[in-house]
C-alpha cells in the first residue's frame, strides 16, 4: 500500500532539492489540529495544496508553489496604480502570472509548457524571472515588514482553515450539513432583504447581487461545499486568533478580509485557467 511519501515522489513530483522554508508557520499549523497526522511540505508543479486520507490517516500537502506565485500576485497588484500604469499592463501581468502557472501544471507535456513558459517571458513586465525562492527583500520594500508579514500569516491562515474544513466535512456529514443549511439560510436572508429595498434593480446594475440568490438555491455539492469552507475557515481563523490579539478586533478583522479578497481572487484565476 502506497504511503505518503511514495505518492508525494509520484503523483506531485516535489522538487528534489526542497527542505520546506524557514520561519514558516507550519508548526503552528500543526498545534491547532492534532487530528491531521502530518504536514508534508512540497514545492510541485500541481501548485494547489490538498487534503488526502492514505492508509486511515489524513495529511496536508502544503505546497510552497502556490504561496511563490500568490506573492508574485500581491507584488504585481499593489506595484500597479491608474496614475503610473494602464489597464493593458495589468491585463499583461496578469496575463504572464497566468501562462507561468500553466508552465508548471503542463510540466508533464514539455512542449506546452514550453510554449506557456514563451508566452510569461514574453507578457512579464513586472517580475522577468520566476525565482525558485521568492525575493523576501523586495517584498518587504512594497508592503514594509509588518504588512507583508502579516498578509502572508494571514492568506496562509486562511487556506489552511480552508483545507482543515473538507477534512472535518469527512469526519462528519452531520457538520457539513449543518454548515450548508446555516450558508443558505444566510444567503437568503441577504438576498430577501437587498430585494425588498425600493431601488434594488438600480443598485443591482452589475447583477453583483444576483450572487447571493444563487448560492441560496445552489445544488452543485461542491460548488457548496466549498462556500461552506471558504465561510467557516473565516470563524475558524476568528475563534483561533482574533479573540487574542492586541490590537482592535475590528482593525485585525478588516485586514483580514482583506487578505482573503486578494487570497480568493487569485484562486479564482488559476482555477479558469
């Protein structure tokens, strides 16, 4: 029976030469949920981290890929601004981050990811060369230590919690179907009263609020299920760390769900890739 090292060598081709990254909050990872019996740290072309249960045990792939590319995505996003660049630059740079994440998911049919690998060196205006390691040291020039620090703490964070809830939805269904009633209820709730509101259509002129109609009534599981994570990760990451923090709670809260606009944006454009 394959273990999980035997399927990390096979399935997710972790560069040879990774031995995980210093000062990484993975520790802490680990200290929160004693139930996953292992944090394995990889740095894959499969680029997604991922849950998976191997011989009745659970284990978290953490991969370093994903946080490479989502700096890279923070730097290009922040750097950007109307006064100093067009929209057609970001659209390039978002463009090139796109073609580089395909490079390494097609790494398994060299020629396209050849051709995708062209086309990032072609569009990237912003970061010309995909380190191995990001460059902590311009990161820290755009955002300042503290910011950087605690954007990265926190889009981590977020995408553990994330992960930990398919796990927790596996444990028990009567979890998963408690959190999906109380989501929909919720959805509802929000739709019903921004209907009831007299200029409704006016301010719905994007049908940026047909939005919450949908996931009230959304039947694809997991399309749900994954609301239910995104959601719940966020009282997960409140009852783990906002109840003790120094600072104001609604400060740390409004930095984090700034955190998890940008965390989930940039989800959102690998996965129409």
């Amino acid at each position: 029976m394959i273990d999980i090292h035997e399927y990390v060598k096979y399935y997710r081709y972790s560069h040879p030469s990774f031995q995980g990254v210093n000062e990484s909050i993975i520790s802490k990872f680990i200290e929160v949920n004693s139930d996953i019996s292992h944090i394995i740290e990889v740095c894959t072309t499969e680029v997604f981290p991922q849950c998976i249960k191997l011989n009745n045990k659970e284990f978290l792939i953490w991969d370093y890929a994903f946080w490479m590319l989502y700096k890279r995505f923070l730097l290009g996003v922040w750097r950007f601004s109307p006064e100093k660049t067009s929209v057609e630059d970001l659209s390039d740079f978002l463009r090139s981050l796109l073609y580089l994440f395909l490079s390494l998911r097609f790494a398994k049919l060299p020629a396209f990811s050849y051709y995708f690998a062209k086309e990032h060196n072609r569009l990237n205006k912003l970061i010309r060369s995909f380190q191995w390691i990001s460059n902590t040291e311009e990161e820290k020039k755009v955002f300042g230590v503290q910011l950087f620090k605690q954007i990265d703490d926190f889009s981590q964070w977020q995408v553990f919690f994330h992960e930990l809830r398919h796990y927790t939805y596996r444990q028990s269904t009567d979890s998963y179907l408690r959190d999906s009633v109380e989501l929909r209820s919720i959805f509802k709730l929000y739709d019903s009263t921004l209907r009831s509101l007299p200029d409704y259509d006016k301010l719905n002129y994007d049908h940026f609020w047909d939005t919450y109609s949908y996931y009230a009534d959304v039947e694809n599981i997991n399309v749900l299920e994954e609301m239910c994570c995104d959601v719940f990760a966020i009282v997960d990451f409140y009852e783990m760390y906002l109840k003790n923090v120094e600072q104001s709670k609604e400060e740390a809260l409004m930095a984090y769900f700034s955190t998890i606009r940008y965390v989930l944006e940039f989800q959102r454009i690998l996965t129409i890739a």
